[in-house]
C-alpha cells in the first residue's frame, strides 16, 4: 500500500528593540508560527472495504510579548538580567481555527514568565542561565523548563 502526504512550515516573527537612558534595553515581540499534514487515504490489505481515511493536521503558535535586558554593573565582567512576559495562544486542530467547546482541542491561551542571567567574564567566558514557566492563567497547559550555558569565546 502506499499514500501521499504533504506537509509544510511557516513562520514569522517581528522583534524590535527599545532603549532606555539607563541603558535597560526593551524587546518587544511577535511570532506566529503554523505546520500542516495532509495525508491521503490508503487500502490496507487486498480487501477493497479495508479503506484507511486520510486525515489533516495543524498546529499553530500566536507569541507576542517583551523581554527586558537590564545590565548590572559589577567589579568583574558584565551582568546581564533578562526578564519577559508572552501571551501564547495555541491551536492543534484538523486544520481549522477552533474553540474548545467544539470538542476538538481547539484554540488554547495561557501567559509565559522567563528569565535568564548572563555573565560575560573579561576572559571571554560567559555564563548563562535560562528558565521559563508557561502556563499562567492555564494549569492543564503548565509547562516550565531550565537550562544552563558555558561558553569559551576565542
């Protein structure tokens, strides 16, 4: 049995930037991203009634949001703290922008909190640190993550 499927990916996303005479800078953001699957219907086996139906598949992201980069003077290096806010709305769907109530997943909204420090040495090390929680406004939707970056520029 064999069948088709096509599937593509689009994205954009506005950034801006916006600085302060205390040398904060503001970030503000828009991204939308969207994938679709369409796959077609096959036979499987040599039963012509054995028809698997095709289906179609589509998740979309809407981010708009800011991010500040404070920078904080210290005896050694460069301080960098980077605080953000998102409003995220989402949708998995059979290809439709939906509501929740239509029994589908549907379109889904929830905020998001980052924040991430970074400290450049004057040796050229820097150290990094990132951390998110989404989910604000949504518990079934909570999701939060860390990370933590060592870098030798040379």
């Amino acid at each position: 049995a064999s069948f088709g499927s096509e599937r593509w990916l689009a994205q954009a996303r506005v950034e801006g930037t916006y600085r302060f005479e205390s040398g904060a800078t503001l970030i503000p953001l828009a991204d939308f991203s969207h994938a679709r699957d369409v796959m077609g219907s096959f036979r499987e086996g040599a039963n012509p009634d054995d028809l698997v139906g095709g289906q179609t598949i589509a998740l979309s992201k809407l981010q708009i949001g800011a991010e500040l980069e404070i920078p904080v003077g210290t005896a050694q290096g460069d301080l960098l703290l980077r605080p953000g806010l998102r409003f995220v709305a989402s949708d998995a769907s059979d290809g439709a922008w939906t509501l929740e109530e239509d029994g589908r997943i549907g379109l889904r909204s929830r905020g998001r909190i980052d924040f991430g420090i970074d400290y450049r040495l004057e040796d050229g090390l820097l150290l990094g640190f990132e951390s998110f929680y989404s989910g604000l406004g949504r518990k079934e939707l909570e999701s939060y993550g860390v990370g933590l970056d060592l870098r030798m520029e040379f």
